[in-house]
C-alpha cells in the first residue's frame, strides 16, 4: 500500500490508537491530536507525531494537520444514552468539532477524508440488519450530531473537491477501550464490576440486543479505507452481523468467563435507547473483504486480560450532566457506580 502521511483525531482513543499502530505498522507517517476530555494518555502510539490540542480550535487544526493525505476523524464524546441529558456537550463535541475538521482538511487540501459515524444515525428502524441505503432515523442528540456531519462532510467535500468515505462501526470490544467510564462501554463496565466483585447494572428488561465488533476486525477494514479507490463517497458499516445477542446474555457470557456467581441489577430503561440494533455487513465484506475473526467470547477474553493487567478501577465522573431529573438515569449521578460498590 501507498506510504501516506495520515492523521488521527482523537488518537488517544479506542479506535483511534488502533488505527495509528495500524497505520505506522504499514509504514505511513503517522499525526494525530486529543484534547484527552476520553480515552487514555498512554493511548497514544510512540512513534507518532502527537499534538494535545481541541478539535474545536481551528486554528490550532490549521497549524497541527499542514501537509497531510488522509485524514481519519475518530475525535468524539461517543455518549449516545447519556447526550439526551447532555446535549450541549455532545452536539459541540460530535457535529461542531466536525465542522472545524473538515474545514482545517480543506484548507491543508486533504485528499481522503474518513469521517467515523454512528449506527446511531439509523434509530429504530423496521428491518433488521440495518443496510447503509435505509432513511436515517436517528432519535437522540449523539445519533442526530453524527447523521449532520456526516451531510455536513458530503457538501463540503462536494463543493471543494475532498474525497470522503463514511464508515458506522457499531458496538466495538477490546482493549484500550475505557472502563472507568460510567456513561458508555457496557462490556468494560461490566467486566470492571464483576472483576471487583460487584454485580453489573443493566437498564431496562436487558432484552436489548446488539452485535459486537472485535477492533482488530474493523481496524483491518478501516485502514484499508485509506487506499482503495472503492470506497469513495459511500456509507459503510463496519463490524459484524453474527452473534446479535441481548445484554442479558452478554451479563452471562462474561459472568462465565470470570467464573462469577451473576445476579444483575436492574435499572429502569434510557430514554431513547434503541431495542434490536444491528448493521448488515453484506457491503464491507463485498467492498473490504471483512471477516469476523475474532468471535465474541475470544473478544471478551482479550479485554478481561487488558483489564486485569491495568487493574480494575473506580468509575470516572468525568462529563457533566447537564439535564438533571425525575428522567435522568440514578447511575450516571451522585457518583453512583462507586457508592453501588459500598452497598
Ligand atoms: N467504540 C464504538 O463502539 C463505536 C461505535 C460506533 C462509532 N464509534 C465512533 O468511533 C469514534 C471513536 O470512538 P471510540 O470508541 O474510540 O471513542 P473514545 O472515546 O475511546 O475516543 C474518542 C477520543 O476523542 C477525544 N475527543 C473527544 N472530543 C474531542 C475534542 N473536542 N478534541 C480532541 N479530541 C477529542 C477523546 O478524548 C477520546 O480520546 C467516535 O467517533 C465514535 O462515535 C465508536
């Protein structure tokens, strides 16, 4: 493949650190900035060239992304359940940031720009598996930032001449991933608690069901989105459409995994959040040649050991709650996660 100078936003994220050690290991020269509000510091790739700047500051993109090819933008507060209580936060940190990064791109004459959506921008749909040509619906503040990028990206890139994929990764597992975090990343969640000895929390009737994409499954896609000229202009899902399985059965999966005696508390559900979620992988298996190598329970595995290694940790309150009411979820307040641990 090309040797191409690429740039990461938010590459002290899950994602975003796995594309870079992607993207280094096939020799690119690799940038990348976080202003670190997610994800971890030791994150970050060695190797790379790393610029601890906001998105949001476009000047600072101006400067940072000067002379680069491919711009991957992973940069996100990725809160879906939590953005109907905090959508000012999330509508800066999803759609405006993404008007500054596309506009730093064009500017600098980025020839690729790969913009990381949602499977939030489909909401609750008929059919499912959803399929990239389905109307978007999307019924939350994350899933409304992201679907407008991603029709902010498609004007821009129209009117100034910028090649741009979209890609909807969906539901991703591994390490690197934060699980001190209480407002996302039900898996980590999960495994942080049970690995301290407490019960994990699940919302509703914990019949939701969703399919789990191992990272380095759709870090192989998504690097090659870098390279191939099929991809331009489409709307690709990334990840798997086996195993769709409820968050019940994750509970369990995981519980099996650490030998733990399961007995799930139950909260009541969020606002918004979608019952049956899946994504078709009929179009990247075609276009990227994706293939799920990596099964649920060996994915699991791989993040319990990440997580033993770096020891299990008390939750982060780290993003403010804007909305707070009879409505607003009881673990996502008063330090919820932390305290559960004391009862
Ligand atoms: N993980 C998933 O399952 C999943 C699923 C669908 C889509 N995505 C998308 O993939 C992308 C990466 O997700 P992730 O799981 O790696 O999230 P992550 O939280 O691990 O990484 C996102 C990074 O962006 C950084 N960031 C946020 N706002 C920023 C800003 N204003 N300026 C600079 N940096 C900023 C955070 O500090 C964090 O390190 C996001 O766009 C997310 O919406 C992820």
């Amino acid at each position: 493949m090309p040797k191409k100078k690429v740039f990461i936003t938010g590459v002290a994220g899950f994602l975003g650190s796995h594309l870079a050690d992607a993207m280094l290991a096939e020799g690119c020269e690799v940038a990348g900035c976080d202003n670190l509000i997610g994800g971890y510091a030791d994150n970050v790739p060695k190797g790379i060239e790393f610029h601890k700047i906001d998105c949001g500051d476009l000047e600072a993109m101006r400067k940072a992304t000067k002379g680069t090819e491919i711009m991957y933008h992973c940069a996100c507060t990725a809160y879906e359940g939590l953005s109907v209580f905090s959508p000012s936060l999330v509508a800066q940190n999803t759609y405006q940031i993404t008007a500054s990064v596309i506009s730093a791109s064009i500017a600098n004459k980025v020839q690729r720009f790969v913009h990381c959506s949602s499977m939030a921008r489909y909401g609750t749909q008929k059919v499912v598996p959803f399929t990239e040509e389905l109307i978007c619906k999307p019924q939350d503040p994350y899933g409304i930032s992201k679907y407008a990028s991603e029709l902010l990206l498609k004007n821009l890139a129209e009117v100034h001449g910028m090649e741009y994929v979209i890609v909807v990764p969906h539901n991703i597992i591994g390490p690197r991933q934060k699980y001190d975090d209480p407002y996302r990343n039900v898996a980590s969640i999960m495994i942080n608690l049970m690995l301290q000895g407490r019960q994990p929390i699940i919302y509703g009737d914990g019949e939701q069901k969703r399919c789990f994409s191992f990272v380095q499954d759709d870090i192989d896609c998504l690097k090659k989105v870098a390279f191939q000229n099929n991809v331009i202009g489409e709307v690709i899902n990334i990840g798997p459409d086996e195993e769709f399985i409820t968050i019940n059965e994750l509970a369990r999966r995981i519980a099996g995994l650490l030998d733990f005696k399961l007995k799930p508390t139950y909260m009541p559900g969020r606002p918004q959040e979608v019952k049956l979620a899946a994504c078709s992988a009929n179009k990247v298996r075609k276009l990227l040649g994706y293939k799920t190598n990596v099964s649920l329970d060996e994915g699991l595995r791989s993040m319990i050991a990440y997580i033993k290694e770096r020891k299990p940790k008390p939750f982060t309150y780290h993003i403010a709650v804007e909305i707070n009411n009879r409505k607003t979820p009881e673990t996502w307040t008063n330090n919820f996660f932390n305290k559960y641990a004391a009862r």
